[in-house]
C-alpha cells in the first residue's frame, strides 16, 4: 500500500507499506485476513465508476423510476435492517474519522457499494445518510411556505411544491420521508418529528440565495426545521404515490 485506504470489508485503515489483497475486477481494497469475508459475486467497475464531486441530485440518480440515488438507498436500507432500536438515531453522532472514510469510499465506488454491513457503528451509516442530502445540495424547499398559518393551506401549498420538485428531488424526499416517519414511529428511537426536523432541516431545506450570510443562515434555520415538521405531518399515502409499488423492493419494512 502506497497511499492508505480504508479496507472494504472492515472499514480500518490499510497502512502504508502493508500488503493488501485487491480484486481485479471491481478494484476493492482488503486486508489480507479480511479475504474470507469478502462480500460475492463483486462486479466488474464501470468506466464512470466515480460519481462526480458536484452536481445536481439527477446526475447521482438510476436511470428507472424511482430515482433515488443508490447511496440514499444502501443508507436507509441499514438504518431500517439494524438501527431501528437505537436510541437518538440520527441525533448521536458517529466517530468523525470514519464518517469521512465512508464518505470517501462511497463517492469513489460510483455504481458498485461496498457493504455497510461491515460498519459495526450505525450511528456512521447515519453520519453517510445524512450526508448525502447536504454534499449534493437538494434544495428542496425555501421557508417562505411557513408563513402560511392555516395548517390545511399549508399542506396544499406543500404538496404543490413537492409535485413541481424535479422528478430526482422529488423521489428522494419522499422516500427519506417515509422513512423518517418510520424512525418516528420506533419507540425504542425517541425521535419524534421535532427532533428529526432539527436534525434533518439545515439538510433539507435551502436558502433563500446561493449565497446566504451568516445572519440569513441564523434566520433561515428555524423555518428550515418548520418545513421538515410540516413535510412529515403530510401523510404517508401522499409520499408512496411518488415511489409506486417500487417502494417495497427499496427498503425492508
């Protein structure tokens, strides 16, 4: 190993001078002792394997209905397998070092994932789920709609937005809000809406400029967690009608 990377089946890192053992096919890079744990069959790399460093949420997304890019799939998929009984889901954070491996790893695989599996920490996952709304910027929604104080105007005004959504962005929402609500409903979790649409609402939610100042940043983040409450007060049928009968082979439920 020349330059160190983290290892694709335990996730610690390959030290520089040490051995590795790496796949001629999909290029995945292993420890030696992690050889027998290797997730297969692996394919072989595409030529775009590296997804771009920007762009908007289309150029991430599969080219079939719905279109949500698969690192938002492969996230909430073992968020719901295993972290459904974890306290403060989404509200703790993960260890930052491996946060930013598995955001490195994951934008280098492009279309061939490596298996989160093998994150022992699910409090990581979460770390790269959400992640993923922020680094590729899916300005969803701007706060104007929480001036809107009749709650029933309010969600009409809302679901009007979201069906004008870019088809990508409007994919994505719903499905990260249906799985929110999920997370809402484990009692095990003790995230209730409010505390998901703090966590979730600087994510989710833009600004009003390309280019706010720190005094609109400020301003803008309370009406951004408004719109995430007001978003999973919608209810779930709305969302589903996005996904199809595809949202079944998305995530467990």
């Amino acid at each position: 190993v020349i330059r160190p990377e983290p290892c694709g089946v335990c996730g610690s890192r390959i030290r520089f001078g040490k051995a590795a053992v790496k796949c001629r096919q999909c290029q995945l890079l292993l420890h030696p002792k992690c050889r027998e744990q290797c997730p297969s069959p692996c394919a072989p790399r595409p030529h775009h394997h590296a997804w771009p460093s920007e762009g908007v949420l289309a150029d991430f997304a599969p080219p079939t209905p719905p279109l949500v890019p698969a690192l938002v799939v492969q996230c909430v998929t073992e968020v719901e397998t295993r972290g459904l009984t974890e306290t403060g889901l989404y509200r703790v954070p993960g260890a930052e070092q491996l946060v930013r491996e598995w955001k490195r790893r994951l934008l280098r695989a492009g279309g061939v994932l490596p298996a989160l599996g093998s994150v022992a920490d699910i409090h990581v996952v979460c770390g790269v789920g959400g992640w993923e709304g922020a680094a590729l910027p899916l300005t969803l929604l701007h706060g104007a709609t929480t001036d809107i104080p009749d709650d029933a105007a309010c969600g009409t005004a809302l679901r009007h937005v979201v069906s004008k959504l870019p088809p990508a962005n409007r994919d994505t929402l719903a499905f990260l809000m249906l799985h929110l609500l999920r997370v809402s409903h484990s009692p095990d979790c003790k995230m209730d809406v409010l505390n998901l649409s703090r966590v979730f609402g600087p994510t989710l939610v833009g600004h009003g400029s390309a280019n706010p100042t720190p005094l609109a940043i400020m301003e803008d983040t309370p009406r951004q967690c408004k719109v995430v409450a007001r978003l999973l007060s919608l209810p779930p049928n709305f969302w589903t009608g996005f996904l199809g009968m595809e949202q079944e082979n998305l995530v467990p439920m």
